[in-house]
C-alpha cells in the first residue's frame, strides 16, 4: 500500500512539474532567447530543448547582417552629404565657369563681375556644406562605434559572470535553464558585434575566441575587452585586450565593428577626395588670377582661401569687381577665356561626378549586401526557432495530457488512501 502511495505521489510531483514546465513554455513564448523546455520523466530534469549547430548559424548570420546593416546606414548619410542638386559641388562649381562666360562676352560689365564673385562665394560655401556633412558623419560613426565597444564590453563582463552563476548552478533545474537562456541572448549581442568561435562546455559555461585572429576574450572566469581609437580623418582603429591581459590591436572581420570601421574609412576617403578637388579649385582661381590683370594693369590677389581643412574651411575673399584679374597682355578678357578653356582640365567638375557616382555605387552595392545578409538571418533565425522555439499547438496537448496523468495520479493517491481507510476500519 506504502508502494502504491509512493508511486502515486511520486507521479503526482512529476506531472506537476510537467504542468509548470508547460506553464512556463506557453508564457516566454515570445520571449527572445528562450528555448523550450521538457521534462524528463524518469530523472525528474528539466531538459532544455537547444540546438549548438543552429546557434552557431544564427549568430554568425546575426553578425554578418549586423554587418552590413550598419555600413548602409552610414553610407547613406555620407550619400546625403554629397547630393548632387541644385546647392551642391558640382552645379555650384559648373556656374562659376558658366558665369564666368558670360564676363568673357563683356569684361568690363560691373553686374556681371559681381555675379562672377557670388558665384565663386556658392561654390565655396557648396563645399563647406558637403564638408560639413561629411564631418557629421565621422563624427556620428565614431558615436556608434564608442557605444557599441561600451557595449560589447558590458555584454563580455556579464556572460563572465552567467559563467560563473553556471559553475554553482544545479544542472536539470529551471533556474540553470533560465541562465542558459541569457547566455544565449547575452552571445547572440556579442556576436551582431564582432565575429567570434563559440565553445561551450557540458555545464553550458561559454569559452570566446575571435574569429581569424584568436584572442581569448572570455573564459569561465575572465572576460577580456576593446578599446577604441579615432584619428582626426575620422578613420577607426580598434585594440583588444585578451583574457590574459596581453592587448593588441584588433582588425574586426565581422559583426556591427567590421560595419562601422568600414563605413569610417569610405567617409575618410571621400572626406579626402572632396578635399582634393577643394584645393583644385582654390588653386584654379588663385592662379587664373595671380597670372591676369586688373584694369589698373596691376596683377590679381588670391580669391579663395583654403584654411587649414581645406574644404571644411575653404571661403571666398571679400574682393570686388574692380579687383578681378580678367584681362591679359593681349586683350582685356584674355585671362578670363584662358580660365574657361582650362575648365576640363581642371578636372574639379569631372572629379566631383566621379565621387558622387563612386558614393551612389558603394551604397547600391551596400543595399543589395543588406538585404541578402537580412534574409540569411532570418532563414537562420527562423530554424533555429524551430529547433527550440515554443510551438504552442504542442503545448496544449503537453497541457491536456499533463492534466490527465495529474488526475489520474491523483485518483491512485485517493484509491490508495481509501483503500487503507477500509483495512483500517476492518481492523476496528
């Protein structure tokens, strides 16, 4: 009778747990990161339903999206900064030539001297617009790049310390499931950061390696950690320091870090290449005017001045009509055709549509890499919640039959006591 009872309150145990493994399966459904759980009828255990394989696949399509999608973000803005309308480089630049037709037509035209200086001044002040948005950039990419250094350092420390939770945690519990689903959640931000070789032991306690460079960043009980530096181009540069403390530096091969470094070094080389045909044109006008004469016969003063950032800082001069330098020897609008007829090889107009349609092209090739990384992703995603994801058609059943087996153990309890109620009352 003692059997029957054991028995049945023994099941009776099992079957609850059973309903609340269920209970709980059916609330964090949605909950990212966690991963059904069963119960294992003959040890009692929690067994959490996790595949490694699928997780490593996730993760490394989490980064590579991650990736991609910050590169875009950034190249787009840097496309923004460098619109070819109405107010940019290339129009504004195409007038002071145009304008600068016109004068030839009629050299000793006031008006069309003045017009001639304003339409240097909007090139001028074009320039500084593309620059100052170009700038904005950088400054915005070295932002998101300290945050995400802060927050995968956060991410590290706090997967060191669900590491050392695991090595006091009682495996086939709720609670070291609960941690292995913040392991989980806390490796899929570290890997969207930087691409890294997961290794796990029988406990779940997680060992990180980076990818193609091998620094140990995390162990059981240490976690290593990143630092960033950003050169005045706006170029990143990043430095790792591994669990044993030996720092280097540290090129990132996947992940938002890869994104965001690549992204710095495109905007510093337009930055670079706006500032080069800043100084052309600074240079263009400065020598037309330093090789023609004014109508006093005397040569002509520089008109722009580059500054020390070139076209972040390049201005027109406060000069006036009387001071442009159109004429030459031979005729009094000689110097000004010659500035015409060396419009082509100036090479700033040409230079600034082969950088616009350098930057169009970098972020088309950057959108059809997004979306393609954004779909693996989520194919991964989406298997791998299939491997532990919470089906709730199954939990209703696990429901019901878990219902049943705990009246039915509860009825063997009952049996058995009412049983025993009898025997007891013969023996009166």
């Amino acid at each position: 009778m003692t059997d029957i009872m054991t028995v049945g309150g023994n099941s009776l145990r099992g079957f609850a747990r059973g309903l609340a493994t269920v209970s709980d399966n059916v609330a964090n459904a949605q909950t990212p990161g966690y991963a059904r759980r069963r119960v294992d009828q003959i040890s009692g255990d929690i067994v959490r339903l996790s595949d490694d394989w699928r997780h490593d696949e996730a993760r490394a399509a989490l980064g590579t999206a991650a990736q991609s999608s910050s590169r875009l973000g950034w190249l787009e803005a840097a496309e923004t900064a460098l619109a070819d309308g109405p107010g940019g480089v290339g129009q504004r630049v195409g007038a002071v030539f145009n304008s600068a037709t016109e004068l030839a037509a009629d050299p000793q035209s006031t008006p069309r001297r003045s017009a001639f200086l304003q339409a240097v001044d909007d090139a001028a002040t074009a320039f500084r617009a593309s620059a100052s948005g170009l700038k904005s950039v950088s400054e915005g990419i070295a932002i998101e790049a300290q945050t995400a250094v802060d927050d995968l350092n956060s991410n590290l420390a706090a997967l060191r310390d669900v590491n050392q939770t695991l090595l006091a945690s009682t495996k086939g519990t709720t609670g070291h499931a609960t941690l292995l689903d913040q392991r989980d959640r806390l490796l899929d931000q570290v890997a969207q950061s930087v691409a890294v070789n997961v290794s796990l032991d029988d406990r779940g306690i997680a060992t990180l390696n980076l990818s193609g460079s091998g620094e140990t960043i995390l162990t059981a009980a240490k976690a290593g950690g990143f630092a960033l530096t950003v050169a005045g181009t706006g170029a990143l540069s990043f430095s790792v320091a591994d669990v044993g403390g030996t720092s280097g530096t540290y090129a990132p091969s996947g992940g938002q870090l890869a994104g965001i470094a690549s992204a710095a070094s495109d905007v510093a080389g337009q930055r670079a290449a706006l500032d080069a045909l800043a100084t052309k044109f600074s240079d263009a006008l400065n020598n037309a005017q330093s090789t023609g004469r004014r109508n006093d016969g005397a040569a002509g003063g520089p008109m722009i001045s580059l500054g020390s950032q070139a076209a972040l800082t390049i201005a027109a001069l406060d000069i006036g009509p009387a001071d442009l330098a159109v004429a030459n020897a031979s005729s009094q609008n000689g110097n000004i055709v010659a500035l015409i007829n060396g419009r082509s090889a100036s090479a700033i107009e040409s230079g600034w549509v082969a950088l616009v349609t350098d930057q169009a092209q970098r972020v088309s090739s950057a959108r059809v890499l997004q979306e393609t990384t954004r779909a693996r992703s989520d194919a991964a995603s989406e298997a791998r919640d299939n491997a532990s994801g919470v089906d709730l058609d199954q939990e209703a059943v696990d429901l019901l039959r878990y219902q049943q087996s705990f009246d039915a153990a509860a009825r063997v309890i009952q049996t058995a006591r009412e049983i025993l109620q009898t025997i007891l009352n013969i023996a009166r």
